[in-house]
C-alpha cells in the first residue's frame, strides 16, 4: 500500500518550507497550502494521511478547518501547529478530534516528536480507511439507492434496475401496495443519465380525473373558470428527468388516450392550450392492480400497456422476502431511534420472533409502521411484543402462539402439533415454517404427510390436517405464478 500524502497549511512560507524538506528527506509525499481555505480545497480534491494545519492562519483558521473536515467527513488526521500563547485553543483542538498539537518554535526536539507522531496518525487514518471500505461494501450487500435488502428477491430487482437504468426504456413496476415501488422508480432515475434532472411522482388514484389532467398537462390562462394564470404539467416540469406515475391503471381512459399520445409524440398540449410543447421525459409507471385482467375488462388500454411495459419489473411482496425482515426492522428501529430522541437498543426475543413469523400483509409499509409505533409507545430499552403487536392482533397473536397438548401426548404429537399450528401461523409457506422451527422444509412435509392420513376426527387438528395438501397447492401454484412474472 502506497503511503498517503501529508498536506502543510501555513501562511508563514519559511516554515511551510522547511518542515516540506524535513518530511521529505522521511521519505513522504508533500504538499503545500498557504491558507487554510486552499488547504480545504487540496483536501477536497485529493487524499491525504495527515495535514499539519497551523491554527493561525488567513481565511480558514486551524479550529474552523478542522471543524469544516468534520462536517464533509474527511478522514485525514489533523495535527495543530501552535506558537505558545495559543495552546489552550490547540488543546481545544484535540477535543474536537485533532490527532495532537505541536508548539512553535519547531525545534530540533520537537521536530523529532513530530517524526514520530507522523507514522502513527497514518496508521490511524489507513485503519479509519480500512474501516470505511468494509463499511461501504457491508452497505453494497445491504441496500441500493434508498431501497434496503439482502434476499436473493432484491437481488433480482436490483440486477434488473442495474441494467435498464441506464436505458432510454419505460419501466413498468408491478408489484403490491406498500412494497416501494416509488423508491424503485428513484433508484432507476439516481442510476440513471437522468439523474440531474427533476424527479416527479404522481399518484394517479388519488385524483379526481380533472384534475389529474390538469396535473399531468398542465393549462393556460383561461382555459377554465378561475385559471388566471397558466400552469406547467407534470410532463413540462419533469423535462429531461423522470415522471414516475403510479398506480397507472387507475387512470380514466380518455386521459390514457392522450398519454399515449405524448409518450408517443413526446409533446404535449395544455389544456385550453394551441401549441405543442416539446419535452423530454422518461416514464416510469407503477399498479398493484392484475394487470391481465385490468386488460381484458378493458380497464388499462392495451396500447399504452406495450408503450409503457418496455421492461416490466416485479417487486416481491415482504412475505416472499422473509429474509430481510430482521434487517428491514433493525433499520428502522435505528431511523425512528434516533428521530424521537429514543435510546432503544433493539427487540427483545418474543418480539423478534413475532416480527419474523407475521406475514404483513402491507408489506414494508405496515413494517415500518409497526416499528415507528413501537418506538414511540415504548417506554424501556428494548422493544417488548406488546410495542410492537398492533392491538387488533394481540388477542389473535396469544391464540396463535398457543399449541394446547392433553396430558400423555407423546413428543411425536407435540411435535406434529407445533408444525401444523406454525404452517398454519405462515399462511402455508413451507420456508418460513421451516426457518421458525429450526428445520427443513422437508422435514416440515414429512409432519405434515404425516398428518394427514390419521386425521379422521373432526378437531382443530384434523381439519386443518385435511387442508394442508390444499394450502400447499395453492402456495405452489402462487410461487409459479410469482416467478413467472419475475421473468417476464
């Protein structure tokens, strides 16, 4: 590893010069600021170990540099050079987290001192380094863009975002409601060439069809009672940026007509308007509708469907990504920690375990719902299961994690019991169960098929025994079905 360069900021050129020489002649790279906003500037610009900045200095003193490498995150180490009536603000430095001081004159003593400090403020900052690389690769395997998730699902997504990002394609994002389609459309527009231009949102069921026309085109003075001055549409605001359209199949269908026509045309009219105004957008469109059948009720026209449907992509619901529950929750007990002044450390283990076996039907949002509430209801360190279980489910959530047993049952019936009551608790899902028990999801089946032949009562037990090929059928056939439009 090469060693890092070593910046001066000195406004006193004779002792700029001469620790340069001293340094050298060690065997370091040297450069030289004469103030401290030029030294802010080289910091800025390139990568040092170790700037010796002398507190006194024209434009940007020692204190104020130091505290603007903090601001910008500069990990350079900072040693303060000080004459002698300034040592306590070099002291002061050091609480603010400069690495040491060294007192004017620079004597041979002191020069020696400072040869010796010199390795190991490279030392720290090399290790700060190291540090912030594996911390940046550890956030790579995590999260993209603001989307957060390690499963092999998000995965997925973010291979295909990777590659149609830097597209001129249109974007169709299929997926439920409060998965974060919004924040996959971002993360297309950020990886995009467009990402210096205007990023727009808009929610096509939230308006009335008036005034989403008015929203997406825009109108001039008069076109309408009270329209006294003229309004740009979202297509004109959104010019050589995103327009991001979600839940698009809620759209009037006159209004998809004229969509068309300015994805087509790429122009667009006012309303009460004469001329066509030129624009340069990339569409990204959103539903969590059933898009075959919005198409054949004639719900979503089919030409506007191939125009915006270039490249669709499928955002798993939460309950196909169970993986990244525990990280999902741990983020966000970390943002909304720290947002309501809180020191909650984490979840304690009945409410972990509730989190990861819930199959949240709202998805992300309901998660993160449940963990902002959690926070702000919690009066301890920790999480507990009544923080975080809404309170229309905690009756339900005592039932369900409940497997009642007559006194001599044998361990095979327990066991059994407490597959089928946890298969029934994951809606079916063979995984999910699997992980809840600490086995495998053959080992699940086996129980299950187990069951399934002797349960000729009519109990709890053997009803919901008698379902279990069913359940599994169906969640079958749902994870064909998913797969296939992940590929589509």
């Amino acid at each position: 590893m090469d060693t890092p360069k070593i910046l001066i900021a000195d406004d006193e050129r004779s002792i700029a010069a001469g620790l340069s020489a001293v340094l050298e002649e060690e065997g370091y790279t040297v450069d030289v600021a004469a103030d401290g906003q030029k030294a802010l500037e080289s910091l800025l610009e390139g990568t040092f170990g170790v700037i010796l900045a002398d507190l006194k200095m024209p434009k940007l003193d020692g204190l104020a540099l130091l505290q603007e490498m903090q601001s910008r995150e500069i990990t350079s180490e900072c040693i303060i050079i000080t004459g002698q009536a300034t040592v306590d603000s070099a002291v002061q430095a050091m609480r603010q987290g400069a690495y040491d001081y060294i007192e004017k004159p620079l004597t041979a003593e002191k020069l020696n001192r400072l040869k010796a400090l010199i390795p190991k403020a490279l030392e720290k900052f090399q290790v700060k380094q190291t540090n912030r690389a594996l911390a940046s690769e550890l956030q790579a395997l995590t999260h993209y863009g603001e989307l957060t998730g390690q499963s092999d699902a998000m995965r997925s997504v973010y291979q295909v975002i990777d590659a149609v990002a830097p597209s001129t394609a249109s974007v169709l994002i299929l997926g439920e409601s409060g998965t974060g389609k919004e924040l996959v459309a971002r993360a297309i527009h950020q990886k995009s060439e467009r990402a210096r231009g205007p990023f727009l949102a808009l929610n096509c069921a939230a308006l009335p069809k008036d005034i989403l026309e008015n929203e997406l085109f825009g109108h001039e003075k008069g076109a309408f009672t009270g329209s006294t001055n003229e309004k740009p549409g979202a297509f004109e605001m959104a010019h050589e940026g995103t327009l991001f359209l979600d839940e698009v199949a809620e759209m009037a269908p006159d209004i998809q007509v004229k969509l068309l026509r300015a994805l087509e045309s790429r122009q667009v009219r006012r309303l009460g308007g004469k001329k066509e105004i030129d624009v340069d957008i990339r569409v990204v469109a959103a539903t969590n509708r059933d898009l075959q059948k919005a198409l054949a009720e004639g719900e979503l026209r089919e030409d506007l469907y191939y125009r915006l449907a270039v490249v669709e992509l499928y955002l798993p619901p939460l309950r196909e990504r169970m993986g990244d529950l525990r990280l999902l929750a741990t983020e966000f007990l970390a943002r909304f920690s720290q947002q309501n002044g809180k020191k909650v450390a984490g979840f304690d283990d009945a409410a972990m375990d509730w989190i990861l076996s819930y199959h949240w039907p709202g998805n992300v949002r309901e998660l993160k719902n449940a963990v902002e509430r959690a926070v702000i209801m919690s009066r301890g360190a920790t999480i507990g299961l009544n923080d975080v279980v809404p309170r229309h489910l905690r009756n339900s959530t005592e039932a369900a994690g409940a497997v009642s047993l007559p006194v001599g049952s044998t361990l095979a019936d327990a066991r059994r019991q407490l597959t089928l009551k946890t298969f029934s608790m994951t809606g079916g899902d063979m995984e999910r169960t699997a992980h809840m028990l600490g086995t495998t999801p053959g080992e699940v089946r086996a129980e299950l098929a187990a069951l399934v032949e002797p349960a000729e009562d009519d109990g709890e037990s053997g009803a919901a025994a008698r379902n279990v090929k069913s359940v599994g059928s169906v969640k079958d056939k749902d994870g064909v079905r998913q797969k296939s439009k992940g590929r589509r």
